[in-house]
C-alpha cells in the first residue's frame, strides 16, 4: 500500500499494521502512552480516504465525551491538512484565514458531521431517542422519545422513596445507597428483578428484587431511565426486535471501540449484537466490508467496582478472533512503544506488573532517554509525608522554569488521603485542585434549573416535578404536595395531570391553589414555545421567569453570587452545545447534560498542583508525579487481602500510577499514619517489594543493598537523600520470631487478636491480625508494633 505512505507516515509499524486493517475482527493491545489515539484516529480517517466507507456506517466508542470530541476534531484537522495539500499544495497553516475557514467547514460536513463517535452511554441513548417506543419490557412498561436521564442521585431518589415509603423498610437495614448499587450491578450483569432473585435466594435477595422491580416501574412511570437502563434496554430491545437490530448492524459496518478492557458484559453484549447481527461471535464469517477494532490493555483494567470485566478483552481472540499465538496471529497487534515517559519509569512499570498472571504479555519499549532515578521516601507520618512532597514540589517549582504547578500531580488510593497535602499546601500557598469533587452538573443549582427544563420536555418527570414545585419558595407546603401526589396515585395519574386540572388543583390545593395553578401556567408557556427556541433562550427565560435568579440576588450572600454565576456558566454550556452541533434543542441539549462525567473535565488547564485518586488519573499524564501512601493495608487495601484476583487488580492500579509519569516519579510511604481516628504503625508495601532497587534513589524497604545508581541532575531530587530521619527510636531489639496464622498475640492497643496472614519471613515479615469489635483487621510490623506472643 505504498500509495498511503505519506498519509501514514508519522506512524510506527505496528500502529501502521493496525491502522491499515481492513476487514475482519482485530484486537489492538495497546500499552501505556503508546499512541492508541492516533491510532484510532488515523484508522477512521483511513477507512473514509482509501477504502471509501461512508463516514454514517462507522461506530466509535470512547471512554469519555472528552475524548469523542477530540477524535473528532483531530480527524477534521488530519482531513483538513490532506485536502489543503490535495488542492492547494500547501500546508493548512499557509492558507489566508478565511480560506483555512471555508475548508474545514467543509471537511466537516464531508468527513466528521455523520460519524457517530461517543460514549456507550451516549451513543446507546442516541440510538433509544430513535427507537424506544417499540420497546416494552416484560412487565408491559413503555417509555417515549422524550425520555429524561436520572443521574445518580435521581436514582437514589426514586429507590429511597421505594425504600422507606412504598415498603416502609428500616433504612439501615436496607440502606437506599446500598439497594441502588445492588441494583445497578445486576442491570449491568443483564438480570431482570426475577434472574436478580434467582440469583440471591436469601430474604435480602428477595426484598432488593422486589425493590428492583418497583424501581422500574417507577422509572417507567416518570418517562426516565438511568445510566445502566440506557446500555441494557437498547441489548433488548435488539434482542426482542430482529428488524430494529438488522437496521443497525446494517448502519454500522465498522465498529471501533477503546478502553476495551472496561466494558461489561452488557456493553459486551450490545457491540456483539451489533457486529454479528445477534449470531454467536465464534461462529461469525461474513466480514466482507465490515470490521470489528477494540483496543485495550488489560494492564490498565481497574474498574470491577464498575462492573468492568478485563476478561472480555482476554476472550477476544477465542470469541472473535484466529486463535493463534501472538507471532502468528492476524487478529492481534501490539502497541509497546511509550511515548510519555522515560525508560527507567518504564522499567519500573514493567517489574511491577509482570508480578501478574492474568494479563496478555507485552513489554513497554522506551522512544526517550533513561532520565532520572525513581526517589523513594520515607516519612514519620502522614504529616511529614505531606510536608516532604510539598517541600520537593517547591523547590523543583523554584529551580526549574519550565515546570509550572500544573506539571505536578499528587496520586493517594483513597479521597481521605487528601487532607494532610491539602492542609501543607494551603500553609505554603501553592495553588491545588481536588480532581474529583463535585461535578458542575451536580450542584444544587444547576439541578434545579435543569430540573425545570426536564418538565419542558417531559413532563411524566414526577422526581423533577417535586425538586421545583417550590423551588423557589411559592407558598406550596409538604403537607399540599402530599395530598397532590396521593391523589395522583389514586386516580392513576401523572402527577403534572392533576396540577393542570383546575378542578383538582381547587380541590386538593387548599389555599396554595393559586400558587399551584400560576406554576402550572409558567410551564405551559415554555412547553409552548419550547421547538422554536434554541436551548439557550430557554435556559435565560427559565432562570429568569421561575423567579429562580431574583431569589438568589434578594438573598445578597457571595454563596448565592457564586450560584448565579454557575447559572451564567449552564447558559454558557448551553451556548456552547449550540455551537458544536447542528442538533442543539433542548432535549438534545439535556441528554448531553446528563452524561457529562467528571473525566471529561479531569486536565482543568489552570495553573494548579492535582490531587486526585489514582483511579481518577487515568487517561492522564504529568511530568511528574508522587505516589503516595504505598502501605500494607492502605495500597494494596485491606480487601485485596483474601482475595488474589483483587490484589492482581491492586497492582494493576499502581501500575496505572506509574505511568502516568512523565519525567521524574518520587514514591512515599510513612512509619505511622492516621487515617480512620487512630495512630498506628504501617507496613510498607508489598509493592515495594517488587520494584527493581537498581533504579532507585532511596533505600527500597526490604530490598537488598545494591549499587546505588548516580544522582540525577536535579537539585530537588538529590535533596531527597538529606531528608530528616524517617524511623522512630527503635525499640529493643527481639529475636526474631516465626509468627504463624492462626497464632493469637496481645497488642498493648487493641487487645487480643489473632494472625490471618503472613507476609515476607524472618526480619522482612509482617503480619495481618484480626481484632474483635470495631478495630477490625490490621496489618503490622512485629518489629516496630507493641505485640506479645499469647500461648
């Protein structure tokens, strides 16, 4: 194919092999930093510019919004460049403006506009505002067009009013957040209420499968579905209609999908479905002009806590694929180049997660320089931890111009790890960021506004209805709104039914009639005018109309400033939404606002220190980075202990962490630490052990004395061998002692327990001991923690 040379030129082999497959299934094993998104990138632009496929019969899916829009762009900006060389014989940037303008105009309508690129959620939702009329599931319930999305909290809402209304259940029994997740795993293993209770036959299965089933209902009955029903109905719904399926398998002729490793097995099932018309995978042979490319690592897989299976991307070669091994297969391709980081961050990686047994082998291959040592401290507590990583991110701030606070990146395995920088931080006046808090799209009054467009639309949306009845405050009180709902439930009406019935309003409205009708009379017009406005408008006029905006200046707080601001900024998004698509009515608009993540808004570009989990940072980079609290117990967790597909999972999850370096990767742990009320000695951790000492700076705990490798070049990194002591006075020393599993000791602290696990030998062992109550289970150094051997 030497005519594509110059089009593929900027590509290795192997993203080169995988790019100029054709037709047939192929999986893409694609490392850390290796270049999957150009992949992906150049692979549509290749399926549209040299084989000629319609760009409306091409299906990607991402893992993130974020990520869909910039496939997109880098596809009109790779055509662009092509077509201005094509047809102008220069580069796009030689072009006058307005020409540069004209041409991606048309690029985009050529090229990117009928791509359906997106989440599964996105996507599966687009498909539903097609075809979800002609879906009923097995109790009879139906759903329109015009559906809303429950986000989580939505959600929550529905199951708790199930909860302790409908079942006047004891909450702490069945706690509504706990019910809502047990729920939400099943739809994502594909089981109905009854499978659901088949599958926990115990009266806890039954009560949660009677919640369950209630729970559609309800959801049914409000016109909504949440985040799980937009992947499960669309499976069914193909499943239950051969004709629906065969139009879309017929759509889309060439399926991409990216971060394979996290699908589930609903999403598993959709894209099979989607691929083979519904014919078992195995036994699939008509790929003529059709393809199948997923890409992932399974490596990186560290979402089971989301239902993600990494064993479905194990299973692609049986279910899809020849079958044959890696130097002979044609249905797999290896992506090991790294293009982030420096070989001995690499190196590191490497060591660390060939510890693993369930992964497809490949190695990380560096394209940069050795770069510096890994700096490995240890710190008294969490305090001095903290204060040891802030010391080094300011002075390397200080030495170095090129670095801004946005290049550093502080990475804990859980939130409550955060306090302790945030506090240092905030004492040296370093500008910082908490990666995962509150989503835009979650505060209180942004729901609020989107609550009331959700009844423009929709108006079987009860849970939306009762969020702004008296939002603002209009004089309607609870024991009104009870009587209202409880008559809507008697005459088997949506609630919006009985508030447009003057008659009914008069009679169950008492003295909030006027109030209930003057409401009801506001939505209307909006409803009445809600097709010919763009989303905007309607945002402006509902902020403004509803009373919601003047509330908030009559309570004259900068909290309820900062509340008109975000208002300003969902008018804002909503601008913005019109200017990126040609479809930006209000129900389109509303979708989008539902399932934007906090992962499409993770690389904020202010000048600010990241602090996030490390399930939070991936998909990112830094270029540099400190991985934080590597402690028995702490990282790998507690859970991981009993468990070795889960601690397979944990060292997926620090594998993730260190690679998101990018120059320079600085590892902490500490003697003693505070994290849930009381102060104890921590172990260091397992992963620790696994990591090779040649490439260390700073002594590995446990690791056998080897040749100190040179000192980097950097100041703040050699600065960390004259860090203070690190260790505790010692306590006498004691013969070692063989602990054995099951043996029972005396902490001075806790008490009596006895060993669950033991982990090293001689003097590098340490121990997991159980005790009774609410201490529960803790891992500890017998050399550093007050124990005594109990006969």
């Amino acid at each position: 194919m030497s005519t594509v040379a110059p089009f593929l030129s900027h590509l290795n082999p192997s993203q080169r092999r995988a790019v100029e497959h054709f037709c047939g299934p192929l999986l893409v094993v694609a490392g850390a930093g290796s270049g999957k998104t150009r992949a992906l990138t150049y692979r549509v632009a290749n399926l549209i510019r040299y084989h000629h496929v319609d760009p409306a019969n091409i299906l990607a899916v991402t893992f993130t919004n974020k990520a869909a829009k910039e496939m997109k762009e880098r596809i009109e900006r790779l055509f662009s460049q092509q077509v201005a060389e094509d047809e102008y014989g220069k580069p796009l940037s030689a072009l006058p403006e307005r020409e540069q303008v004209q041409l991606r105009s048309r690029v985009y309508k050529t090229y990117v506009k009928d791509l359906w690129v997106g989440t599964f959620h996105a996507l599966c939702a687009r498909i539903l505002r097609f075809d979800i009329d002609k879906y009923k599931d097995d109790r009879g319930n139906t759903w329109t067009k015009q559906f809303s999305i429950f986000d989580e909290s939505d959600a929550q809402t529905l199951v708790k009013s199930i909860v302790t209304g409908d079942l006047n259940l004891d909450s702490k029994t069945f706690e509504p957040r706990s019910v809502r997740y047990a729920i939400s795993n099943a739809k994502n293993r594909g089981l109905s209420p009854e499978e659901f209770q088949q599958d926990q036959p115990n009266y806890r299965g039954r009560v949660i499968a009677d919640v369950y089933g209630r729970y559609i209902t309800k959801l049914a009955e409000n016109n909504a579905l949440d985040f799980d029903d937009l992947l499960l109905i669309p499976v069914r719904l193909f499943q239950q209609n051969e004709s629906i399926l065969g139009y879309w398998h017929h759509r889309f002729r060439h399926v991409l999908v990216d971060e394979y490793q996290d699908t589930n097995r609903t999403q598993y099932d959709l894209i099979r479905l989607l691929v083979t018309n519904g014919e078992p995978a195995r036994t699939y042979g008509n790929w003529n002009q059709r393809s199948a490319f997923v890409v992932g690592d399974v490596d990186q897989s560290i979402y089971s806590f989301r239902a993600a299976d990494f064993t479905i991307l194990m299973e692609f070669q049986h279910d899809f694929g020849d079958g044959l091994d890696d130097k002979e297969t044609q249905t797999l391709v290896k992506l090991e180049e790294n293009y982030r980081s420096t070989e001995n961050i690499l190196q590191m990686a490497n060591a660390l997660i060939q510890n693993n047994s369930q992964r497809i082998d490949k190695v990380l291959r560096p394209t940069r320089g050795t770069g510096e040592s890994i700096i490995c401290h240890r710190a008294d507590d969490e305090i001095a931890e903290a204060q040891y990583v802030v010391g080094q991110i300011r002075a390397m701030e200080q030495e170095h111009p090129d670095l801004n606070w946005r290049d550093f990146a502080i990475l804990y395995r859980t939130n409550a790890q955060s306090r302790a920088f945030e506090e240092v931080l905030v004492q040296w006046a370093v500008p910082y960021s908490v990666v995962g808090g509150l989503r835009f799209y979650d505060r209180k009054e942004v729901k609020d506004i989107l609550a009331y467009l959700r009844m423009v639309v929709n108006p079987c949306d009860t849970v939306s209805l009762l969020r702004i009845i008296n939002t603002p405050r209009r004089g309607i009180g609870k024991t009104t709104i009870d009587r209202l709902v409880n008559a809507a439930q008697e005459l088997n009406l949506p609630l919006w039914e009985v508030l447009v019935d003057e008659g009914l309003v008069k009679t169950y409205g008492g003295r909030s009639a006027r109030g209930l009708t003057t409401f009801a009379q506001q939505l209307q017009q909006w409803q009445a005018v809600a097709d010919d406005l763009p989303a905007s408008a309607l945002v402006q006029r509902v902020m403004e109309e509803s009373g919601y905006v003047q509330d908030l200046i009559s309570q004259g707080t900068d909290e309820a400033d900062d509340r008109r601001k975000n208002l300003d900024e969902l008018r804002n998004a909503a601008l913005q939404f019109e200017d990126e698509n040609e479809d930006a009515g209000l129900l389109t608009f509303l979708g989008s606002a539902s399932l934007a993540s906090d992962a499409d808004s993770k690389d904020d570009l202010s000048n600010r220190v990241s602090l996030m989990t490390l399930h939070s940072s991936k998909g990112l980079e830094f270029p540099v980075v400190f991985l934080v609290g590597l402690e028995q117990g702490l990282f790998p967790n507690y859970r991981s202990m009993d468990d070795p597909a889960a601690l397979e999972e944990e060292r997926r999850l620090c594998y993730v962490g260190i690679t998101r370096a990018q120059e320079q990767l600085f590892i902490t742990h500490a003697n003693a630490r505070r994290l849930w009320g009381s102060r104890e000695p921590a172990v260091p951790s397992l992963f620790l052990n696994e990591l090779p000492q040649e490439l260390v700076l700073g002594q590995l705990p446990h690791a056998g004395r080897r040749q100190r490798p040179p000192a980097p070049s950097r100041s703040a990194a050699s600065s960390a061998t004259r860090s203070p002591k690190t260790r505790p006075p010692a306590r006498p020393a004691a013969p070692p002692h063989n602990w054995q599993v099951g043996e029972k000791v005396l902490h001075r602290a806790f008490g009596v327990g006895q060993i669950t696990h033991v982990f090293g030998s001689g003097d590098k062992q340490s121990i997991a001991v159980r005790f009774p109550g609410s201490i529960g289970q803790k891992v500890l150094d017998p050399k550093l923690a007050p124990l005594d051997r109990l006969p």
